[in-house]
C-alpha cells in the first residue's frame, strides 16, 4: 500500500495486491424472531477491505450494514460464511484493543462527563489516559468546551461526535463507523467529513463506513458498497478514483455528480 | 415547588398521625394498654427510664448498623463473585433464596449456640439486610443496557474492567434502593436478635415491659424502634435522589 499513497488511483491498487484487512465470505446471517421464525438480514454477502483502505456501505434501512459491522467486531457470528479480520477471528483484533467503532445509538456513558467517555478506551485497555490525546480529538470534533459536560447535556450530535472521538483515540488500527454523522448539520457534518479524511490520510486507518449520504461515501471512499434492501446482497461496488486529497470543490465537479447520482439511482430501485 | 409539597406532605401525615395516637390514647378506646403519645413521652422525664432506653436504643442502633454493614458487605463480594464468575451465578442466587427463605426467627437457636446471645442480633441484621442487598446488587450488575455491554465487548474489555467501568457504576440506583430497604430490616433483624436473650436492646425491653405491664416503656421502646428505623431509611433516601442526579 505504501505504493499507492501518491497514486491517483489508490483504489484500483490497494485491495488485491495485500491480504484482506476485513473480509466477508459468502457471510449470511438470520436472526431468530420467534419459534421456528426466523429473519434474513443478510444473504451471502462477499465483501472485502484492503488494509488502509476506505470503503462506505450503502444501502436501505434495515438491509443489515450495521449487522455487517457487528460481525466485524465479533458481537455477531455469520449463520454460514466466514468473517475474517486480517485473516483471523475479529476477537484478536478486539482484544489488542485495535478496533475504533462508533455505533448508530453512539452508547455513551449517561455518569461519564465528554472527556472520561473519551478516555474510556485508555482505561479499558489498562492504559494510563493519555490527556493532551482526549483533549485534542475533543477539539477536533469541535467539543472543547464541553470537556465536563454529560451526555444528556449534549445535543445528539453533539454526543456522536464525542462517539467518535472515542472510536479514534486509540488511534485503532481498523474503524467501523455507522452512520456517525447521522444526527448533524450539512455544514458540521461536511467538516467531520473532511476531518475524517485527513484523520484516514494520515494514519492509514482501514475504515468501513456506513451511511445514507451518497455525497459523504464517494467524498471519502476509496469503493462504495450498495447493498439491495432485505436480505442484504452486495448490489454493486464502485470504485472511486476521485484524486486525493478531496476537499470542498470536488463536490462541484462533473464527475462527482455523476457518481453520486448512479450510486443514487442504484439505491432507489435496491429499496423496492 | 413538587419538593415543598412533598415536604408539606409528609409533615401534615406525621402529624396526623401522632395527633392519632394521642386522641386514641385519651379517649382510651383501645383501652389502657394505648396510653396518649404525652403520656408516653412525660415517661422520659423519669432519668432511670430516660437511661434505661437510652442504652437499649444504642444496643440496638448498635447491633442494626454492624448487622447492615457487614451483611452489605458480604452480599455486595458474593454479588461480585457472582458477576464475575457467571457459572456460580445459579448457584449463589438459590443459596440467597434459601437462606431468605428460612424464618429469621427460627435461625435463633442455632446462633445462641454458635455466636451467642450477644452476637445473635446483629448477625440476624446482617441477614436479613444482606438478603436485601444481594437481591439489589444482583440485579443492579445486570441492568447495564445491550449498546453499552456492547461498547465494552468491542473495546476489549476484560470481565474486570466492564465490571469496574461499567456494571458498578449501572447499578448505582438500584443499590441505593436495595440500601434504603435493608436499613429498616437490619433494625427489625437487630430487635428479633434481641429475643434471645440479649442483654440488652430495644427488643429486651420490649419483651421485659410487655411482661411487667409497663404500658408507656413498652411504647417509648417501639417508638425508638420506629425512629432508627425511619431515620436510617431517610438518609439513604437522600442519597438515592444524590445518586439519581449522578448515576441516570
Ligand atoms: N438482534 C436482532 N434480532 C432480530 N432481528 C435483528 C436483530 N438485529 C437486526 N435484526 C434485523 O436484521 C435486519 C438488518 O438490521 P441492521 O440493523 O443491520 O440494518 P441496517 O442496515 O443497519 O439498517 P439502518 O440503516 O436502519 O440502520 C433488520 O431487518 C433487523 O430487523
Ligand atoms: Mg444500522
């Protein structure tokens, strides 16, 4: 991967050339509602992460991509087919304390004030807490004066953006995020967005993201994934080639337009 | 302003209530074993009864509060165990339900002869306050909700830390609440320890002046009882609101 860093094309380079740093093989997964009934949320889905590579998942509500992160984390197991985190069993991962995820109901502490759900990470993995780290990504996501404040203080956006500087502060090696910016404003969200970008470029993070925003995941990703509504199957993957780094005015260009507006169409029949 | 109701409340029952048992006492429909609460109350003017109750009331405040520590305590370490060694779980909670399931009362021959008849009462507070206890404690390691054992899970954590980080904290509320409850059955627990042949306590003396007829110690001791009781169970309640402020 090293190699593509200055490539304009990183997508097309990254994915084959490098073991998966997350894999899905042929994974589906039932859920089992009452006796004898059970729930497809997802039907073989094949799906692969290179590492540092950035890829966004789309697709309908309730099509499974936060299952798909779930299994990533090793909170799920398929019912058939194989989850594979470099390799192996996501929980290696987890228990290096590698993984960064923020969830869709961003699971704050309601006792812990922005700045120990922040530090949370560091205690957990019986790390002495890192303060100018947890200060300086509650600044990033634009909560430095809330360093003391609860959650139920918070705005919901602004309680998804300590989420995710929680997610980052380990400085993870893998990052599933759903739908993090779900709850903000287009400009705060926009600005997230770039941050994220730079966080990525700098870093190396492989990331999987789930959103509904389409102008957010081919801004940001390498490859989109669009799921087809229940069960969720992988519909189409598009690689985005856009130059990096990607900032504001991309999102005038041609190009993106038409990328965005394909991705959309695809989403609109996958939801029928 | 719903807190000056409260208050208003609770001082119009509790004098309504004491206005009862006066107006009941001078009227004496309940005959002469219901003396007017004045009456009971003038009986503290005599120092020797004021002593007398006195050391009953510290025997027994005594006995009740090593009984809710120590029985707080130990249910508290086998509700940690419990949590942290999830195959005991079954076994721990039957044994809590046994031992709560036998009659405080019944268990007083076998302490006689084990701990004595001094140690009796305070070991049946800790009973029947560390039943109270587990029971809250219990409940309260489980009640972390699905999202946030799930962000414990996904960030590695071991069985140590989520209960440090995580259950603990959770079951702050419902600790309190199981706290509020045992205080008072840690005062009963002290008073039925007393039965058997304590030397002294609240319990010793109500038994003694039921059995002399004297009608108003034998209601200043029932009183006192009442006043530990309510008082252990308004401190914890405060702390209650303390914690619901900090903890939800
Ligand atoms: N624990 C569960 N028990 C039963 N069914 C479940 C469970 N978790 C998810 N499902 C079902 O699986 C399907 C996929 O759920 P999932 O949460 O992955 O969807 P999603 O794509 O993340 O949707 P959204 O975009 O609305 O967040 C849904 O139909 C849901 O009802
Ligand atoms: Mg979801």
């Amino acid at each position: 991967m090293a190699a593509t860093g200055i490539s304009e094309s990183p997508a097309e380079a990254t994915p084959r050339t490098t073991p998966a740093a997350l894999e899905l093989r042929g994974a589906t997964k039932e859920f089992r509602l009452r006796r004898s009934r059970t729930v497809t949320a997802l039907a073989s889905v094949d799906l692969a992460v290179g590492n540092g590579e950035f890829v966004a998942l789309l697709g309908p509500s309730g099509c499974g991509k936060s299952t798909v992160l779930r299994m990533l984390a090793g909170l799920d197991t398929p019912t058939r087919g194989e989850v594979l985190v470099n390799g192996g069993a996501p929980a290696e991962l987890v228990r290096g304390h590698r993984l960064g995820i923020a969830f869709q109901e961003h699971a704050l502490l309601p006792w812990a004030t922005a700045y120990d759900n922040v530090a949370l990470p560091f205690r957990v993995a019986g790390r002495p807490v890192d303060a100018d780290r947890v200060n300086a990504l509650l600044s990033l996501v634009g909560l430095e004066g809330f360093t003391d404040a609860r959650p139920r203080q918070l705005s919901g956006g602004m309680r998804q953006r300590v989420a995710i500087a929680r997610a980052l502060v380990l400085q993870p090696e893998v990052l599933l995020l759903d739908e993090p910016f779900g709850a903000l404003d287009a400009v705060t969200r926009r600005r997230m967005n770039f941050e994220l970008a730079r966080i990525w470029a700098d870093q190396q993070i492989t990331t999987l993201l789930v959103t509904h925003d389409v102008d957010e995941a081919v801004l940001l990703a390498d490859r989109v994934v669009v799921l087809t509504g229940r069960p969720g199957t992988v519909r189409h993957v598009e690689d985005i080639t856009l130059p990096r780094p990607r900032d504001k005015a991309l999102t005038r260009d041609a190009e993106f337009h038409d990328i965005v507006d394909r991705l959309t169409a695809l989403l609109d029949e996958g939801a029928e | 302003m719903n807190r000056a109701r409260t208050t208003v409340l609770t001082v119009a029952g509790t004098l309504l209530l004491l206005a009862a048992m006066e107006g009941v006492g001078r009227l004496g429909v309940l005959g002469e074993s219901w003396p007017p609460l004045t009456q009971v109350v003038a009986a503290l003017d005599d120092p020797i009864t004021r002593d007398l109750l006195g050391r009953a009331l510290a025997a027994t405040a005594t006995a009740a509060g090593t009984g809710f520590v120590a029985g707080t305590l130990v249910a508290l370490v086998v509700a940690v165990v419990g949590a942290l060694l999830p195959p005991l779980q079954p076994g721990l909670d039957r044994l809590a339900a046994v031992v709560n399931a036998v009659p405080l009362i019944a268990l007083g021959p076998l302490l006689i002869t084990t701990v004595g008849r001094e140690g009796t009462p305070a070991v049946i507070a800790a009973l029947a306050a560390g039943f109270a206890v587990f029971v809250a404690a219990t409940s309260g390691l489980g009640a972390a909700g699905a999202a946030h054992r799930d962000v414990f899970r996904a960030l590695g954590s071991s069985r140590r830390a989520t209960l440090l980080r995580l259950q603990l904290p959770a079951a702050v509320p419902l600790l309190i609440d199981g706290l509020a409850l045992a205080a008072p059955a840690a005062v009963l627990g002290a008073v039925v320890g007393e039965w058997f042949g304590a030397p002294r306590g609240l319990g010793v003396l109500l038994v003694s002046s039921m059995q002399n007829f004297q009608t108003d110690l034998m209601w200043a001791a029932a009183l006192s009882a009442a006043v530990i009781s309510l008082t252990a169970y308004a401190a914890l309640a405060g702390l209650r609101v303390a914690a619901a402020r900090r903890f939800v």
